[in-house]
C-alpha cells in the first residue's frame, strides 16, 4: 500500500506520513512501477507514531518507539515503558489544566455571590 493509500485508509495527514518516511521511521519496498509500497506492519507503526505525535511525544521519542517496534515482541518491554511515560506525562497536563479550570469556577462562584 502507498502512503497516499494508507492516509485514506486510516485517515492520517500525508504530511505525517512523509515526515516519518523522510525521518527513516518508516520503511518500504519499491515496486516495479517506482513506486514505493508499506507493508501492514509498517502502517499499523506509522498509525502508533501518529497517535503518539498527536499526544504530544517528542520527535527522539517517536524514534525510539520506531526502533523498539522493528525489534519485535522482544522489545515489548521498552514500548510499554515509553508509553506509560507518555501516560503520566498526559495525565500532569490533565491535572494541570484540571487545576486551571477549579481556579476558573472558583473566579465565577466568588463573583456570583458578591452580586447576590
């Protein structure tokens, strides 16, 4: 399948897809027609990266996610371990903007109740 291909079919951004190309993250085989052809494997890791990019990793994280990914079950281990980081690191913005929102009600309740 094409990159082109692929963006349809998981609706990805192409710009994504050709970035992790570019950026050696992605790998494919090229066809007898020139062009260049992902397997199944290699999509489902470029869907993973997008997911992980969307969640705000970093770029040298995606990569070692890339790499720990085409070290097979075997590398399972690192996979997890970066993606429970990526957890806690969501989980500090939650509860950040969690913080930023009580703030915010407690603003409107303390207004309200002077014009009461």
């Amino acid at each position: 399948m094409t990159l082109e291909e692929a963006s349809k079919r998981f609706c990805l951004e192409i710009e994504h897809l050709h970035l992790y190309e570019e950026k050696g993250l992605l790998t494919g085989e090229k066809a007898e027609n020139g062009t260049v052809e992902y397997s199944e494997t290699e999509l489902q890791k470029a869907v993973q990266l997008y997911f992980l990019e969307e969640a705000g990793v970093s770029f040298d994280v995606l990569k070692q996610y890339a790499i720990s990914t085409e070290k097979g079950a075997g590398a399972a281990v690192d996979r997890v371990r970066i993606l429970r980081k990526c957890r806690y690191q969501l989980l500090d913005e939650i509860h950040q903007k969690q913080q930023s929102l009580d703030r915010v009600d407690y603003l409107i309740h303390k207004i309200k109740n002077q014009s009461d």
